[in-house]
C-alpha cells in the first residue's frame, strides 16, 4: 500500500482510468518480466495528465530525450528515473522517484501534483529496468521547462484528444523484428516503452478510439518522416506550451496578492 496515492481525488475525467489501472494485474502488461529480472533496478515514471490552460481540454506531460545520451537518445517519454537510497521503501518509493525525476527534468513542482495510482511494473527489455508507471493528476499547474539540456531536449504537453486520434496512430518495426505501437504528436515519435505504455493507458481508461493496426511503418522511415514534420509541430507546441507557462505565472502572481 501507499500512503502518498490519493485515488479519490481524480477529477471526474480521469475516473474511468484510475479505476482501469486498479483492476490491471501484472498479468495484463505489454512487456513480461524474465526470470533473470527479479533483480532488475527499480524506477518509475509520471504519468502527469493536466488541463489545458488555453481550453481546458486534457494533456499529458511528455519529454524528448536530449540527442547525445547513450540510451534512448531523442526518444519522447515520461518524465521518470531510477530509484534513490532516500526514496524510501516500497511503493511510497516509487511515488517518491516519480515526482523527484519529474521535479528535476521538467521543473514541474511536486506539491501542485496528485499521484493517484500506479501500474504494475514493467521491464523495458534493453536496460533490464523494472518501471512502475505512476498516474498523477497536475491540479495546479506550473511552469515547465528543459532543465538540463544534456539530458532532455524538449519538454512538451501533448493533448489528449492528439494521442487518441487514429489519423496519429500507427504501428513501426525494425529490422531488430521490433513491431509496436506508434503516436506523431507535437514533433515527437512516440513508440517502444513509451508508446506500449501509452496505448495500454488510453485502452484502461476506454479511450481508444479504433485505428489502423495494420498501418506498418519502418521505423527508420517513421523516424526521418518525424525530421520533415518536427519544426511545424514544435512551432505550434511551443505556443501552447508559452500559454501555459504564462497562465501558470499569472495564477501564481495571483495567489501572491
């Protein structure tokens, strides 16, 4: 059990997919644990879900790993990291990781944030890390921001109804024999863990709307097709994403007052 998850506390939106992510089972995820696995570090990622200052309308927090990292370089992801000695123990620990590593890539302030449940955890097979994806609601959203440039190279908020459009969805492989799912949103190619993830999320909650699964795309194709579309996309993210951090601003010059 944790003492840090406040599941009643979901505004009504969020409801179908805090009570999807409570009936899920370590059966039920897209990536199974090896044998050799129940060793593995332990980390955790936010998956940080907020209200559009501009509309309303939902989004999700997702980063892009900056391009001279070893692993994962330019990838999009969820903000998250490895377990810390001063995280604590069990799943108050995991929690804990979450929003630090969320604190430290995005600037996002933990105490604006309510963590409301968690997913079994996953092995991302390469780096062998048993991830536990944490679901929290952003109630009072703050200004966000790269806050190394050597570890994360963009920070963006993706809306909902994007990561649910099935004109953004497809399916990549390569030629390692990796298929799985894929999102183009906002200049980001959204696939492997992140994307496993994503897709589990939105099938939880109910919020997939049918796509075209059989729409196959070479990775590296997906992946130079994303270079052509990113500066368009990344122009308009960026406006949001000024509009947000400017309405975060004037609540906070307003509670100041």
């Amino acid at each position: 059990m944790s003492t840090l998850l406040r599941p009643d506390e979901a505004p009504s939106w969020l409801a179908p997919l805090v009570d999807g992510c409570g009936r899920a089972s370590a059966d039920d995820v897209p990536l199974r644990r090896r044998p050799s696995d129940d060793a593995a570090r332990e980390a955790a990622v936010l998956l940080l879900f907020g209200e559009s200052d501009a509309d309303g309308r939902p989004d999700l927090l997702l980063t892009e790993r900056a391009p001279e990292l070893r692993a994962h370089a330019g990838q999009a992801a969820f903000p998250g990291g490895g377990l810390e000695p001063d995280d604590g123990e069990g799943l108050d620990a995991r929690v804990v990781a979450a929003l630090r590593e969320t604190q430290e890539e995005t600037g996002a302030d933990p105490a604006g944030i309510v963590p409301l449940v968690t997913l079994p955890a996953l092995t991302i097979p390469v780096t062998g890390f048993a991830v536990t994806p944490v679901v929290a609601y952003w109630e009072h959203p703050a200004p966000v921001r790269v806050v190394d440039p050597g570890e994360t190279a963009a920070v963006v908020r993706v809306p909902l109804a994007e990561l649910t459009d099935p004109a953004r969805r497809f399916m990549v492989t390569s030629p390692g024999g990796y298929l799985g799912p894929a999102f183009a949103v906002r200049g980001l190619l959204v696939w492997g863990f992140t994307a496993l993830v994503l897709s589990w999320v939105l099938d939880l909650a109910g919020w997939t709307i049918p796509w075209d699964t059989g729409d196959v795309r070479d990775l590296g194709e997906a992946w130079a097709r994303r270079g052509d579309d990113q500066a368009a996309q990344r122009r308009e993210g960026q406006a949001d994403q000024r509009h947000h951090n400017e309405a975060a601003r004037r609540r906070e010059g307003d509670a100041i007052r």
